[in-house]
C-alpha cells in the first residue's frame, strides 16, 4: 500500500513498520549468535563441545588466540546484526552497498545454515555415514542449535530486504510527470 511507504531521512532506502520488525528480528537472531562468541572469548566453556571436539581443545591449547579470535568474530556477527537494521533507518552513508552487502549476508547465512543443518542431520540419523570418529555433540549442536539460528537470523533478513525494496508502483520518480507532460 503506497500510504505505508515511506522513504527514511531523504537517504531514498525505503522504509515500512513491517520491513523494520524483520530487521529487528534478524538483528535479535545476531546477537543470539554473536553473544557465545564474547563469552567463549571470556574464557566460558559450556556449549563449546557442540562446536565441536577441536574448538574444546584449541580453547585449552592456545587461549589467546582464541580469545582474540573470538572477540572478532563477535564483532562482526554484530555489525551483521545491526547494519542492515541502520541502514533501513538511513543511518548509514552509502545506503545501496550495505543493502547489498546485506542481500550478500542473508544469503550466505541461509545457504551455510541450511547446508550445515541437512548434513548434520544426514550425519546423526545414518544417512551419511562418518566413520568410527563422529562427533555427536557437535553434530547435535549444528544440526539443532548454531546452524539452525544463522538460517533463521538469514531468512529473517531476506524477508527484511524483500520487504523493504522499492516496488516500480511506489517509487515516487516514476508516477511524477515528466516535465511538459500533460497530466490528467
């Protein structure tokens, strides 16, 4: 409906109530996601077995690097989590790189979270098999915790942008009259 569309402070990124409540909803997704990563980085040890054995013991290993690596990752799980959410508000220069770039995450975090999900599943119920080595608990904890949350924070996203585009019978350019144009 053409009254609900809006285009936020002049920047021409369009913005709806319902486009924004996606775009929060993906921002809660990331920071649910982001928030293990600070706290492994903290020096926390639940839930680090369903990452899998490696990261148990590369925890133990070498905190250091873990902890610095963490922190990273944190960090740009939340830029994900929210520069989508501010660029909707037109709070960001350059508002078509990050829908973009945006576009660009959503679809990796579906494909990554659904790949990683199909699999982990093919690999717990004997689909695929994996040998004497499997490691259940990470493949419980991808097929039902961390690769389930990166498809949900992605499809919430996409539904974001898709909802937030610039539709041809909206776009305020394109009903003007052109100048010398006769209108009815």
């Amino acid at each position: 409906m053409v009254s609900d569309f809006t285009i936020d402070h002049g920047r021409g990124m369009p913005s709806t109530p319902d486009a924004h409540r996606w775009f929060a909803a993906a921002a809660v997704a990331g920071v649910a996601h982001a928030l293990p990563s600070l706290y492994w980085a903290m020096g926390g040890t639940a839930l680090v077995s369903t990452l899998g054995g490696w990261a148990a013991d590369w925890q133990r290993e070498a905190p250091m690097q873990v902890m610095v690596l963490l922190l990273v990752i944190f960090v740009l799980k939340l830029a994900g989590a929210f520069v989508p959410l501010a660029n909707q508000r037109g709070r960001l220069p350059a508002p078509g790189l990050w829908r973009t770039l945006s576009w660009v995450g959503a679809g990796v975090l579906v494909a990554y979270g659904a790949v990683n999900v199909v699999a982990a599943v093919a690999a717990l119920t004997g689909v695929v098999e994996t040998g004497p080595t499997m490691d259940t608990a990470a493949l419980v904890g991808h097929a039902f915790l961390w690769d389930p949350l990166f498809l949900i924070w992605g499809l919430l996203l996409a539904i974001g942008l898709w909802r937030s585009r610039i539709r041809p019978s909206e776009a305020s350019w394109r009903s003007a009259p052109f100048v010398g144009q006769q209108t009815r």
